[in-house]
C-alpha cells in the first residue's frame, strides 16, 4: 500500500489536487489507477507512509489554506487505517 498525491495538470480532466490510497501488491489496481491517472492527464508521487506524506506537503511552497486542506484529507485517510487496523485485529 503506498499513499498517492495527484495533481491535475493543465489540460486535466479534473479540477483539485487529492490523496489516494494504491494498493501496490496487486497489479492490476495498481495499473489501474496508473492508467486513470494519465487518462485525466494528472501527475502523482507515490509515500510509503503517511509521515512520508506529510513531511513531503510540509516542503511544498503552497498558501496555509491549501496545506491546511490538503492535511485534512490526509488525516481522514490516517483515521480511516485506524479504523480498520483496529476492525482487523
């Protein structure tokens, strides 16, 4: 599982940039979401970890709100692991 932030470019069929969990060890979803991200003409980079995410949105040139948004979707990502890590075990 790795963590992806995609951002739209220019010509891109979407309109925001947003976080999305890849599921890496299975090769068909992973190819998947590389395919829709060339499909809606978007960019990405892939975290290992959600430290790694965070530390990379906390480098990043960008307005307080736009950080501020972007680390609240993170973190219902974060909370939405909890859950199920704590529904697994």
């Amino acid at each position: 599982m790795k963590i992806a932030f995609v951002q739209p470019t220019e010509a891109s069929l979407i309109n925001r940039d947003f976080w999305y969990v890849v599921n890496t060890d299975n090769p068909l979803e992973y190819e998947t979401f590389i395919e829709s991200t060339a499909l809606m003409k978007c960019e990405y980079d892939l975290f290992d970890t959600i430290k790694k995410a965070e530390d990379y949105l906390d480098g990043i040139q960008a307005t307080e709100f736009y950080k501020k948004r972007m680390r609240k979707e993170l973190d219902k990502i974060k909370d939405d692991v909890r859950i199920f890590n704590w529904a697994v075990a």
